[in-house]
C-alpha cells in the first residue's frame, strides 16, 4: 500500500514540475469537461461520472418513451437504461461500473471514527482475530470474544438485560461512521419508550454475526442486536445490518435470528426509519420469546 | 494407515475416504481453514492417486457423514439405483473418469449410471479432472425440466431475470423487469430475492409480478425467493406463483439452520403441485453453493467440494426445475480468489449435471474478495461452453439488494450471440414479436424498457395466437 502511495506522490511530483497538476481550484473546462484543443495541446478535466445527477443520465439515444425513462431511473438504484454496443455496455456505464468497483476495494480495509463511537459512549473489546487478513479468512474467530474481552465487559456491562446493543465494523467501517449515529439513538429511545431494561453498549473489534452467541452467554441476556457493517456492494461502501437473537447462546446459528439489511442512505432503508423498525421487532422477540424462524412460526408466517 | 501411496520417493498414508477426498481437492481457503486440506502439492496429488484406485463401492461404504448421524447422506443412499450401482461397482473412481470422458459413452448413457452413483462418487471424480475435463465432461449432459415452459434443450440458453430491489419497491423491480426482458433475460424464470422475509411482502410480490406477466403473456415462470415455508404461506392463501425456492446444503445440520428437512421440501412440492400456476412437473428451485457449510459451523469436518455434491444429491430426488450454485457468494474464506472461484464453478456445474440435475450457474464474487467483473466474466464464458442450462441477469451484474456481482444482461445477450444459442422457443417467438430479438441477435427494441409503457401489449404482440397461459387460466 505504501509503495502505491510513493509512486502516486512520485507521479504528482512529476507532473507538478511539467506544471500539468490538476487545477487546485477544480475549475471546471470552458466545453464543459470536453476536450479541448489548445496552445499545449490536448487538456482533459472530467466530471464526475459517480455523481447521483450523472448516474441517471440515460445511455439510450432513443428510447420509445423518454419522459417514462425518467420515471423508471428513479425508481431504483439498480443500473437501467444503460444502452449498449452491440450486445456490450456502453463505455460509460463500463467504466461507471469499474469506479464503483474501485471505491469499493479502496475503502473496505477502513477504520470506524474513535469520535463515533465516544459521541454513543461506545468501550471497545475485540475477538480472537488477530489482524485484517486473519479476519478475512477465519470468520469462526471472528464469532468468539477473546478472553480480554470477557473479563472487560464482565467488570463493566450492566448483567441480565432484556436488550443488549453491541455495534462492530464487520466488512465496512464506513457503515457505522454513516449510520451507527442516526440509528443508535433512534433505537435506544424506542427501546426505553417501551419500559425495556438495557444493557450497557459497546463496540467490537473484527467481529462477526454470530458473536452474539458470545455476548449474550457472558451477560446472560435476552435479546442481543448486533448493528454491524454489511459487505460493501457496488459503489455502496456504507450498507449497515442489524441482526438480532432471542437469548443468543452456544449453538444458536442464522435460523434463530431476525435481520434488517441494507440501512444506508444511499437507496437503502434509512437508518432513521431502521432504528425505530428494530425497536419494534425487539419488542416483537420479547413479547413472543423467539427469534428468526420460530418467530415466523408462532406469529403463522407473518 | 489405511491407504498408501508413493510419488518422487514419498510415501503418503491416509486414514479415512473423507480424508482422501479432503486432500485430493484443488486448494480452496475454506478447506485449509477447516484444517482438512493437504499439506504439500505433492501430498495433494498422492491423494488423487489413491482416490483413482478406490473401487465405487468402497466409496459407497463410507459416506463422509454416517447414514444414522445424517438425513443428507440418507436421502443419497436411499434413492440409490441399486441395479445400475451393482453394474459398477468394481469400477474404480479413475475408471469412471474415463468412462464419461471416453467417446464410447455417450450423455445418455452417463446420465443412466448416474444413477448409480452417490455424490462422494460424483465428488471423487470431478476431484481427478482437471478444467477442460470439467468442461468436456459436462458438454455432453443434457438435462431439460418443465414447470410452465421447459428448460436446457438443445441449443437454448436461459436466463434467470434476478430484478431485486434494496426495499422491495414493486415499482423499481418491474421497472428493472422491463429492463431485463428488453435484453432477451427471465426465460428461465423470473426471481425476486424479497429484502423483507414476511408473507405480506413476498405475497405482493407473486400477485404483481404474474400480473405483469399476464398483461404481456410472457411464457416464463416466477419465483418469489423468501424462506421456503414463508412462500408456502402465500400460496396457501392464494398467491399466484409458479415455483418454489429454497437454498440448501450438504449436511442436515446445516440445512436446520437454513429451517429446512426433506419433509418439509415434500410438503412444499406437494403443495405447489396443488395450488402453484405452473403445471410442472418441475416446480421447485434450489440454490446451494460450496462454503455455505463451514459458515454455519456444521461442515463435520468435510471438504466444500463433497459437501456441496452431497447437496446435489440431496436436492435429486425432488426432481426440481432449476438448481444454481452461488459459490462465490459467501466470500474469501471459503474462495479465496478468482481462480478459485471459477474453479468451484466448473466443478459445481459437473456435479450436479451428473447427479442429473437442470444446474444453471450464478458464477459471482462480492467486494471483499480477490476477485472482479473479468473473473466473473471469464467464469461464465467458460460453464457456457459447458453448457450450463442458464444464468443470472441482472442490470450490469449488480444486485443492489444483496451486494454481489453476477452475471449482467448485456453478457445474457452477448454469450448467446457467440454461441449461437436461443432463448426457450416460446420466449424467442415472444422477444421477436417485441422487437427485442431479431434471429438470434438483439433487435431494435432491445435495451430500451420503456417499449412496456409506451405500448399496450396489443400494440406489439400477435394476440390471435394462443395465449402461452391459457390453460393455466382456465384452471384457475
């Protein structure tokens, strides 16, 4: 990674000396990012193809009915009205896809703001993982708490909640830095409008779903949430889930939980609105006693 | 020591069939993080070894799981051929490697012995082909199912239009619909991935997706994939829907975590036999894909590559309609990168053509892998040269609601075009009529969804012939 950076700032020097750098001010070009010929030669200066604006610029030269393909682009996130070249993408949406692509692996080895996590009163504890590449490879570690760990939320977590929050990074730290604090307070308010007992929260280091199992057999909980980043999708580096667990213990595995995926603002569910659904469905757990597909079963598949 | 075997002056010992499986494998990350792969490239080839001698029926006395710890491994073994397994077996595994390669035997023959074979056979033998045999292998092995139209007929190639939306708008997935008929995808069947798992939700979407494809007579099926016993639910108060989905593994303990058993895959097949649009008699799909054990914790100890045949041989008896495997969906702890995923693919694709299943192919990667859209792409070119029964098409191989890439619509077009291949011929009569498809190629309609809502369905199509659905209507 550092080699990279040293050839870029070798690059930029370079460039600098040539007095070819990007225009510090982002002055845009007279021809509106086009080319243009002048005194030196060729100059490019792009806009932006990631913008929100620009992905919805249609790549259809001639669609049956324009003002509907207006309509259909802003129902969705998903790449429409693209066009093509033969049966290829065009090389706009090629190259789209590429930077998303590209965003993406830039920024999935982040870190989550220390600010975020003080601003919620957030302690953090880590797994048995021991470094970013471990934590890729063996997701069991990443399930189980490390002794540390234990003895630290022991000494200070209130025991015995009926709801127990834990926040982690998972696959996108970005996802708690965006969202963790609009939903968190969300959350904790509707949970406390409804009389219910909480734990005290905290962060985990490279963690895993399946820590709950951890969590809840250390403090003897009823329901946990895990609020955790999602693997990053396509120029979405910041979707967050929340799963949770009816006394999440040894054993238990996905079939005990419920979720809520896709929290982002960027087409996603908003974390505002997620905060309060979770609310609701912890009540749910507790009222009925189960989680994931006994829930379904008692309340006849809805 | 049970099994031993010499290469370059190095003698290797193997105690057990799981642990010659195990090791005979092409290195996988999820198998050396389970601790089961081999030590050394050599031990790795000393395994294939021993694995080529072993007769089929030393492999039939040892399942990987036993038959009284297992419901997989007794499904397998009680919907075994038993006169077609006694024609082979004293064959060994590197005798049957040849069997299917050989221009002696032809698909039909192969697809007979099959059924025969257990999926630690099945799985052995993939183990001692290499990529071109993988492909060769299963060029020849035609399988065809029918739920409303029929699938993986010669010189077809179909498609899975996958139109998922972050939050279920219904208004976005038609609109990604659009879409994706526009570029000739959905003969397959139509599938949304719900992103909310409630019978509310999951009813809605059947109710307007068969009402879209009602309005426009599109001869295709479609699937609304939630937990299977949500869409039993739906249906069970009326939904329209043709096939039922539900993803599946290679051990009962994994399958319990997914809240599923064989009785209750039987009820499901029962019940969309009864009350589902599509006449069958292939009404169910299922998804599986290598990984999908050890990520519950309930892999026993057993290589991916075995457990995700043993899935294949659990799903056999149900006779489905569509079975995809998603192997590079789990991540990189299970595939590391793109050459171990494309891999798990042709090997994936073997497998379950030659336990005779309808297999379509999702070859996909997500972000945090060592993997991209060139890898994803060179993965599909290659099953279509296999001759895969269909793919996913999603706009530019992003799925917005589950966080992967797969197969795009523009590929669904262009792997046709290269290969000459057409869409079921009901489809491809329907594409033509809407200007989609033009003799095989995209026409001038294609790419453009907006023909669905600038034109009534009378406008483009020929309504005096007979209405793809009309039975099913009448039934209703």
């Amino acid at each position: 990674m550092s080699d990279v950076e040293a050839i870029v700032r070798a690059v930029l020097a370079e460039l600098g000396r040539q007095g070819q750098e990007p225009d510090p001010a982002g002055r845009p070009s007279a021809s509106d990012g086009g080319p243009e010929a002048g005194g030196e030669g060729l100059r490019l200066d792009l806009p932006d193809l990631a913008t929100p604006e620009a992905r919805r610029v249609s790549g259809l030269p001639d669609p049956a009915d324009p003002e509907a393909l207006a309509g259909l682009l802003e129902t969705t996130t998903a790449r429409l009205g693209v066009g093509r070249a033969g049966p290829r993408p065009r090389t706009r949406s090629l190259l789209l896809f590429q930077a998303d692509h590209g965003v993406t692996q830039d920024a999935i080895h982040g870190e989550v703001d220390e600010a975020v996590k003080e601003g919620l009163g957030l302690f953090t504890v880590d797994t048995e993982v021991a470094d970013g590449e471990e934590y890729l490879l063996r997701p069991d570690l990443g399930r189980r708490l490390s002794a540390e760990a234990k003895a630290t939320i022991a000494e200070r977590c209130v025991a015995r909640p009926q709801v127990q929050i834990v926040a982690a990074a998972g696959l996108s730290a970005a996802a708690i830095n965006h969202n963790l604090p609009q939903l968190y307070p969300v959350l904790e308010q509707g949970l406390r409008d409804r009389g219910l007992r909480l734990g005290t929260p905290f962060f985990i280091e490279r963690a895993r779903v399946g820590v709950i199992n951890d969590v809840g057999e250390a403090l003897d909980a009823d329901v946990v949430v895990i609020l955790i980043g999602e693997r990053p999708g396509l120029g979405i580096p910041d979707a967050m889930s929340a799963y949770l667990g009816w006394r999440p213990r040894g054993g238990k595995t996905d079939a005990h939980r419920d979720l809520l995926c896709m929290i982002t603002d960027r087409g996603g569910v908003n974390p505002l609105e997620a905060g309060a659904y979770v609310a609701e469905v912890v009540a749910t757990t507790l009222a009925h006693e189960a989680s994931g597909v006994e829930l379904r079963r008692l309340l006849g598949g809805d | 020591m049970r099994y031993r075997a010499t290469l370059h002056g190095q003698a290797f010992t193997f105690g057990s069939v799981r642990e010659v499986l195990a090791k005979a494998s092409e290195a996988k990350s999820g198998d050396a993080m389970l601790g089961i792969a081999a030590d050394s490239a050599l031990e790795r080839i000393a395994a294939r070894y021993v694995l080529s001698e072993l007769p089929l029926r030393e492999l039939r006395a040892n399942p990987v799981i036993a038959y009284e710890d297992d419901e997989v491994t007794r499904v397998i073994e009680d919907s075994l051929n038993e006169a077609i397994f006694a024609e082979i077996a004293s064959w060994t595994v590197g005798e049957l490697r040849e069997h299917i390669l050989s221009h002696d035997s032809t698909g039909e023959e192969v697809l007979r012995l099959s059924r025969g074979l257990t999926s630690e056979m099945i799985a052995g033998v993939a183990k001692l082909m290499s990529n071109m045999d993988l492909v060769y292998g299963a060029q020849q092995l035609r399988v065809t199912a029918t739920a409303q139209t029929t699938l993986g007929r010669p010189g077809t190639m179909s498609f899975r239009l996958q139109p998922n939306h972050p939050t279920d708008n219904v208004e976005g997935i038609l609109a990604t619909v659009m879409e994706g008929l526009s570029y000739g995808s959905g003969d397959a069947i139509i599938g949304i991935n719900p992103a909310e798992d409630s019978v509310a939700r999951t009813a809605e979407l059947m109710e307007r997706t068969d009402a879209f494809m009602r309005h426009w007579r599109i001869p295709t099926q479609s699937c609304v994939l939630s937990h299977i016993g949500t869409q039993m639910e739906a249906v069970e108060r009326g939904a329209p829907v043709g096939v039922l989905f539900q993803s599946i593994a290679g051990t009962e303990e994994t399958n319990t975590s997914f809240g599923v058993d064989a009785a209750l895959l039987r009820e499901a097949a029962d019940l969309i036999a009864r009350k589902g649009v599509a006449p069958g008699p292939n009404l169910l799909y299922f998804e599986t894909g290598q990984g999908s054990e050890m990520a519950s914790d309930s892999d026993h100890g057993v290589d991916e590559m075995t457990l995700e045949a043993r899935t294949y041989g659990f799903a056999r008896p149900f006779a489905p309609f569509m079975v995809n495997n998603v192997s590079g969906f789990i991540g990189p702890e299970t595939l590391y990168d793109g050459k171990q995923i494309i891999r798990a693919c042709l090997e994936d694709h073997f497998m379950g053509k030659l336990h005779g299943l309808p297999m379509g192919m999702a070859p996909c990667y997500t972000n945090h892998t060592n993997a991209d859209q060139n890898d994803q792409e060179t993965a599909t070119m290659l099953l279509a040269m296999a001759g895969a029964c269909y793919y996913m098409g999603i706009p530019m191989g992003d799925d917005v609601m589950l966080s992967y890439q797969d197969t795009g619509l523009h590929d669904d077009a262009t792997l046709r075009e290269l290969l000459g291949l057409r869409p079921t011929p009901e489809f491809e009569a329907w594409l033509e009529q809407l200007g989609v498809l033009r003799d095989g190629r995209l026409g001038p309609n294609a790419g453009d969804p907006t023909i669905f809502l600038r034109y009534e369905p009378e406008e483009l199509l020929d309504l005096s012939r007979p209405r793809a659905q009309a039975t099913v209507e009448a039934r209703r």
